[in-house]
C-alpha cells in the first residue's frame, strides 16, 4: 500500500484549497476567515451563525465538519500559538492544533468558546 501511495499523507496547500475541500461537502456554507495550521493538516473556518467549519486531514483524505461551540467537551490554549480542542463526537475528537500565529490561535479558542465565558474549558 506505500508504495502506491496509500501511506501518503494529504496537505492543504493554501487557503483556496481549503475553502474548496470544505465546499465540496459544504456547499451552500460560505467561509469568511480561514485559519490554516502550521503543518497545513487543518483548515478552521468562520461560517456564521456561531459555527466553525473544520477541514483535516486523515491519511491521503480530508475529514469535514461544521461545529459549534455546544459540540466542545474541551478546549484550551497549551501556549500562544496552540489550541487543544476535544469535540463531543465520537467519529473524530479533536486534537492539539498548532498555527504560525498567535492571532490564528486566539481567533480559533474565541470562535468556540462557550457563549458568555471568559475562559477556555480545562481537562478534568
């Protein structure tokens, strides 16, 4: 299977090509702010009404998910650049997610924390 290129794993090679993958499984969601990791695996992006749209990848495929900040089980920055996110979705829970930025970071944890907090979620 490697040496077909099973093992190969896939990238998002700009926000463009984020925006696309999303749509295709999305397609009347329509992103305003996307936020790309550092390793370009996942994409998070602004979809309106208080969710955000979720691109990452799994092998050589990409996972999509719109979530909310109701689907967070736990969420909280493990340094300025990071975000640990655990969903409340037994398909796929989440992960540690590094950005090139702060901003982008600070832009993820604000988009799904819980409407009225002022601080992130904590791992019991």
């Amino acid at each position: 299977m490697h040496f077909t290129g099973g093992s190969k794993a896939a990238t998002l090679s700009s926000v463009d090509r984020a925006v696309s993958r999303f749509t295709e499984d999305f397609p009347d969601e329509i992103a305003t702010v996307v936020r790309l990791t550092a390793d370009a695996k996942t994409a998070f992006l602004d979809i309106g009404r208080g969710r955000i749209g979720i691109v990452h990848s799994i092998g050589d495929r990409f996972l999509t998910r719109i979530v909310s900040p109701q689907n967070v089980a736990v969420l909280n920055a493990g340094d300025a650049n990071t975000v640990s996110l655990r969903l409340a979705d037994f398909t796929w829970k989440g992960g540690r997610f590094r950005f090139a930025s702060s901003t982008d970071a600070q832009g993820v944890l604000k988009a799904l924390e819980p409407q009225g907090s002022n601080s992130t979620g904590q791992a019991a």
